[in-house]
C-alpha cells in the first residue's frame, strides 16, 4: 500500500513569495465536454505565470496537458464527475496534496466548484480563503496480494453465477454469515453511493465510523453495520462457480476475493472547499438522492 503524507493545507500563495513556482495538476474526464472549466483553468494560471502538468491516473488517455507528477504540484484540479475527482484524490492522497474538484454538470458530493466559477475557486485558494475537507480511508489487509486501501468503499461481488459465502467478524466476534451477491463497505464519503444504493445507512460528513451493507442474501437476516473508528472488520469469503470481484473505490482491483482485514484510517486525503458552498445533505436533497416523503411533499402543494 502506498505511503499517504499528510495534507498540507498552508501552501503559498502564487507570487506571494521572492521566487514563485507553483504548479497545478489536473485530472480530466476521459469523455465529458470540459471545455469551459478547463479554458478558466488554462487562462487563470497563465495570467499568473503558474505552470499545469496533466497528473497520471488509472485509464486517463485524454491528453491536455504535458505530463507530471502529482508531488510536484501544489493543487490537483479534477474536472468531470465524482469518478474523476476520486480519481484525483487518489493520485494526491500518496503526496499529501489538496484537490479541488470542479464539475461538468451537475455538482456532486465530491465535485463542490461548478465548472464557470473556476477562476473564482482558485482565486480564493489562492487567498488561502478555503477550508480542508478531511476525508478517511480503509485499509485493506489481505491474505493473497498485496494490501489496498479505499476512499470511497470496497465491494466484494460475485461476477456471474454462484453465490458469494461471507463469513463477518468484527474485533474477532461473529456478526453474520451471509449467501448472495457479496457486500459493500464504505467510508462515510462512499456511504453516499453504492452502499446507499444498497440499503445502507447515510453516514454523516466527518464521522470517525465505516459501514458494511450486505448486497441481496439468500434468505437470512443481516443489516448493515456502522463499524467504530477502533474496530477490525474482517470478512472471510469463498466464491461460487461463477467467481467473484473485489472493487475499489469503482476498480476491479482482482478476481480472488479470499481473506480481508479492514480498518479504519482518518485524515488520508484533503479536498478544498469553501465556507459558503452547499452542505453535503442539502446536495443529496438537491440531486433527489433524498426524497421528502409524498405526503410531505401534498402538504406543501396544498400550502
């Protein structure tokens, strides 16, 4: 697993120093109409003599800027979706840097700067007027491979027919012995997305807790489970004829599911943000991830 420094949230500001050299990075999506947001992003720095280096991750082909690395930087720019940004977080994790995710589209929980106000964003970074955005990660022991770490989740699914058998323990106790697709587990950030999905509880923004939800079982009872900040979970799975997948953080990262032990780590990774931007449950509202009950919503009708 790679080393994570921890995020330096005091850079300098460009030209605030005798001899300024910062450096930007950006991760793009490989498809969407990044026109505009990327055009803020070029002018900006370029009125201020700030180089870009486009920043090397997974499955990026799309070339729109000369190549460099992200511990050279001092901000990672991802400009897509959710996707992209964790993307861009897990490119800066390793090297302590702060990423800024602007959005093509609609704002998401991980992309808090739409894609017109880029110059706005990175004016005020430049300000130091942002707030860091802890965000934990989970770290992956396993029996077979080397160890991994998420910051959205892990999922553990079977690839076609056959049931998954997942044996859960938590600190060495037994909570549940499960037969059916396979399960989730997530960081409160990546509650919002597939475990939710799944039937899971939402975890609050800058909670110290992860949660295992069960995808369909057959037969049985097993609800999802917020773990402690303190506590081990350790799953325990062997896979029908069908195979299985281990998924992080939206990557099939191998065939064999076997043996996990996770844990839970706080203070992996920074995204900016802004004291002013829109709170991370209000989004959820505003995206109809939550929904007002229909009578609530007659109520308001009749009013």
């Amino acid at each position: 697993m790679a080393t994570m420094s921890k995020p330096d949230s005091s850079l300098q500001a460009p030209g605030s120093g005798p001899e300024p050299s910062w450096r930007v990075g950006v991760v793009v999506h490989p498809e969407r109409d990044i026109g505009e947001p990327l055009r803020g992003l070029r002018e900006w720095t370029a009125g201020r003599g700030v180089d870009v280096v486009q920043v090397a991750v997974v499955g990026q082909h799309r070339e729109v800027a000369h190549r460099g690395e992200a511990s050279d930087c001092d901000l990672i720019v991802s400009i897509g979706g959710d996707g992209t940004t964790l993307a861009a977080i897990r490119a800066a994790a390793t090297v302590g840097r702060p990423v800024l995710g602007v959005a093509c589209g609609s704002l998401g929980a991980l992309t808090t700067v739409a894609g017109n106000r880029v110059a706005q964003a990175l004016d005020r970074f430049s300000r130091q007027d942002w707030l860091p955005r802890e965000l934990p990660a989970l770290d992956v022991a396993r029996q077979d491979g080397p160890s991994l770490y998420a910051i959205n989740d892990i999922a553990l699914v079977r690839a076609a027919d056959g049931q998954l058998r997942t044996t859960v323990r938590v600190d060495g106790v037994l909570f549940g012995r499960l037969a059916g697709d396979g399960c989730v587990v997530s960081t409160p950030i990546g509650s919002s997305a597939y475990a939710l999905a799944a039937g899971g509880p939402l975890l609050a923004p800058g909670m110290d807790a992860y949660v295992l939800t069960p995808l369909p079982t057959h037969g049985g009872v097993c609800p999802p489970l917020v773990v402690g900040p303190d506590s081990e979970l350790a799953l325990d799975t062997t896979a029908g004829h069908g195979g299985a997948r281990l998924e992080v953080d939206g990557q099939v990262a191998d065939n064999k599911v076997g043996s996990l032990r996770i844990t839970f780590r706080p203070a992996v990774a920074t995204l900016v943000s802004f004291a002013d931007q829109e709170p991370f449950v209000t989004g959820l509202r505003r995206r109809r991830i939550i929904i007002d009950s229909p009578r609530i919503l007659a109520d308001d009708r009749r009013a």
